[in-house]
C-alpha cells in the first residue's frame, strides 16, 4: 500500500483510546519507515502525543521478530535506567501495545504498524556544526553500548542478516563485477581496483570474532547522529532511537560508522574530492565521549582496533555504493547517474 491510500484513523483505532484524536501529521524525516505523530486530547484539556510507525517490510522481512528484539531491548533498558535513578520515559523507547494486546498491529491491507511514546522537548541533528555535538552523540551511543553490555544476546534475531559483514558485502561486490548489470564497470576502473587491493581488511573483524579475540555484543548498527535525541533545555543527547536494526554484532560497527558519517569534512555525494578528509577535532571529540561512557566495558582489543574500525566501516559503505552502481542503482536512491559512483569515491 503506498502512502497516499494509507488509512491513518483506521490505524489509529486499532490502538487503544488515550483520549480524543485531535490530529495527525507525517514526520518526512526517515528514509525507510512511514512515521505520524498522533495527539490526543485528554483529561485536563491537555494534549499528549504519540509515533505511529509502519515498519517497511521490503527491508524488514521479519517484523514481529524485530518487535521482539525492540521489546527486549527498551525493557532491558529501562531497568537500567531506573536503577541509575534516571527517566525511562525519556531515556529510552516505550511501545504501546495494539488493543489485542500484541506489540504491533499488522494486517495483509494494512502492513505492521506500533507506536512509540514521543519524547518531548527533545530535538535531532542531521549535520554537525560542532565537535561537542559529536560528542555528546558519543557519550549517548557509547552509553547504550554499555547499558547493553550483559544482555542475554543469544535472545536476538537478525533483522538483516549480514548487515555489517564485511566480507559477505565484498562477495557481493564481486558478485555485482561479474553480472556487471549496468555496463557501467570499465567506467569505475580505479575505485573497483582500490577496493580489490583492500580484500585483507575486509575479515579482519570478522575473523577476530570467530576467534573470539572480539566479543559479540548487542549492537546499533544504524549509529547516525539524527538517531540520538538531544534535551532542548541541557544539549545534552538523552536518548537513542530507530532500533530496527539493533542485533548481534561488534562494538566496532557502531563506532567506526559514526566517524565514517560523522569524522568527514564533506558531504556524502561532494564532487571536489579535496573537501574530502578526516577531521582529527571531531574523532578525538567522539573518541573522548565513547569512552568516558563505554570504556569499562570494551575489551582491549575494541578499544584497540577503533582505528581500524572507522577505516573498514567507510570502506564497506563505499564498497556498497560501488556495487549498487555497477548493478544500475537498485538499492539506494540516486539524483543522476554517476551519483553512487561520486558517494563511492568521498567514501574510498
């Protein structure tokens, strides 16, 4: 069903009744689900508002075992939380159940819809302007990493199987190589042999938690800086948000794609590669507040490779662009024809 046939107040009312519905808009933010905020009016002549979200089943295959990993997940932190004697309700997810009592509401019509408390008084920055950002975000993620440190991991689904593995992700670069889709490979010579040279590092992950040299952790996976909420009153990030894609995982994903995003001193698709560098300022900045959160909890090892970290994570996302080019832009979404070509080449 696409947006414009949805059906909102049907949706709605398969929640239970918090008062009385007095409106409904989108938020046009996401890129992957469909979002409304609801409000309700109730007793007092106040409003409270809510998220109601459709999980997009093309990316997400598996919604009610991604629902169960999102309910374990808010559950697991909101004791913790409570323990520290902070607000569960703004310091993490809470789902509201569908008057039948599941976490979510799904009909062959309607597709998989839940709702979320909406946190208020709480913004999200899409572009750094400031190294504290940065690291507030970091001390936020570094801070749900640790929360997570003990969680029975064994317990979580994957949600996208092979999300982060490197090595799956260059296999299908090869893969995307021979079929060659779009004909476009002889124009992509030099990135295609930058990432060829590259093949080493694309297991050295992987292989350190076969070995168990790295421990699996429950991890983010998504960890861009939209996805923390900062307080409008302290700055201060307070709660991590868009846990679809949270599974079993390395710590080093997490950080190495926030400095890949967040570290860049141009934009994603910026043409004139010598904009293209590392700012040292902002990863000491995300280095300083990932650690003063998550530090007790890393091994040495993790705390070791975050380097190398940041320097796979950028290459596997430039490895997907690449591949996505070669085989005529079927995933992600482009403006004109060499677009991945131009995101790969920022990243590489």
């Amino acid at each position: 069903m696409s947006e414009t046939n949805l059906n909102i107040p049907k949706i709605i009312a398969a929640f239970p009744e918090y008062g009385e519905v007095i409106g409904y808009k989108p938020i046009t933010d996401g890129h992957i689900n469909d979002t409304y905020i609801v409000e309700y009016l109730v007793e007092g002549g106040k409003s409270v508002r809510y998220l109601l979200q459709r999980i997009n089943t093309n990316v997400f295959k598996m919604p009610v075992e991604l629902m169960d990993n999102v309910m374990g997940i808010t559950a697991h932190l909101r004791k913790k939380i409570e323990a520290a004697g902070g607000d569960p309700s703004r310091e993490t997810l809470t789902v509201y159940p569908a008057k039948d009592g599941k976490n979510y509401y799904m009909t062959e019509e309607d597709g998989c819809w839940r709702m979320y408390n909406f946190v208020e008084n709480t913004y999200s920055i899409n572009e750094l302007t400031s190294p504290e950002d940065f690291k507030s975000a970091a001390l936020s993620f570094g801070n749900f990493q640790k929360l997570l440190a003990d969680y029975p991991i064994e317990t979580l689904y994957d949600t996208i199987p092979n999300f982060h593995n490197t090595p799956s992700r260059f296999k299908d670069f090869l893969d995307a190589l021979e079929r060659n889709a779009s004909g476009r490979k002889a124009s992509a010579k030099p990135e295609i042999d930058f990432v060829l040279a590259r093949e080493k590092d694309c297991g050295v992950i992987t292989d350190m938690l076969d070995k168990g040299e790295l421990p699996l952790r429950v991890t983010h996976n998504d960890t861009k800086l939209n996805n923390v909420l900062f307080d409008k009153d302290t700055n201060k990030g307070i709660c991590v948000v868009d846990l679809d894609t949270v599974m079993p995982g390395s710590s080093l994903y997490d950080f190495g794609d926030s400095i890949r995003f967040g570290a860049n001193t141009a934009s994603e698709d910026e043409t004139d590669l010598s904009k293209v560098s590392l700012s040292l300022e902002y990863f000491e900045a995300y280095v300083e507040g990932y650690l003063k959160t998550a530090g007790d909890s890393l091994t040495e090892n993790e705390i070791i490779y975050l380097p190398f970290a940041a320097k796979l994570l950028t290459l596997e996302c430039g490895i997907r662009f690449l591949g996505d080019y070669i085989n005529g832009d079927v995933y992600f979404k482009t403006d004109y024809p060499e677009h991945n070509l131009i995101r790969a080449r920022t990243q590489f």
